[in-house]
C-alpha cells in the first residue's frame, strides 16, 4: 500500500472544472510523487459527459493523469441517466454503481476527499 490515498471527486460538466481537477491531480502526484500516492478521480453527475472516448478537449491532460496510474471511475447511475453506454466511455475508466457509495467506501477506508 502507498503512503497516501486521495480520492478527487468530480460532479461538475464544464471543461475548465475537468481540466482544473486534472491539474490539481497533477499538481498533487508532482508533489507527493506518484510511487507514494493512490489515486482515483470519481466521476458522478453530469461530469460524465466530459469522459466519452472521443472526448479531445480533455484527451491529451487526461492521457497525463491516467499514465501516472490514476484510477478513472465513472458513476452508473450517472451514465444511466445521461443515457451514456459504458462502452462509449474512456477504455481506462472503471463503471462504479454509484458515485456517492464510492465516495463512502473510500472515506471509511481512510482516503482522503478532495472536491476542486
């Protein structure tokens, strides 16, 4: 297990608010270094939208993110509302059943939270 565990939580559809959370993960793995820190961007609402593969306003920054070994996870019930096929969503990205149930897993786990 790493040193730390953070979990970026994302609900926000706006391309300035995805790339602002990227950045921040960025910011955070160049800081702690990624050898020592566990990451995963939960995704819920209709932020979803911003993950569909051919999604290119974010690619290139969300390319950075994911080779550092973050871990992409998309709400279902999010999916299911924007009526958004798994398979149409970045092959990296990891269907959850529900955002906030993550979000409880992870906290009770001891990640910390962060919502930028």
């Amino acid at each position: 297990m790493k040193q730390y565990q953070v979990v970026f939580h994302l609900s926000e559809e706006s391309i300035d608010d995805v790339k602002f959370a990227l950045n921040n993960i960025l910011n955070l793995l160049n800081d702690l270094g990624s050898e020592k820190v566990d990451v995963e961007l939960l995704v819920n609402g209709p932020a979803v939208k911003a993950f569909k593969a051919e999604g290119e306003e974010i690619s290139g920054l969300l390319d950075q993110v994911l080779e550092q070994g973050v871990d992409l996870a998309l709400c279902n019930n999010a999916l299911k509302k924007y009526d958004l096929s798994p398979d149409i969503m970045r092959s990296e990205a990891r269907v959850v059943p529900s955002g906030v149930g993550e979000l409880v897993r992870r906290q009770t786990e001891g990640w910390a939270y962060i919502r930028p």
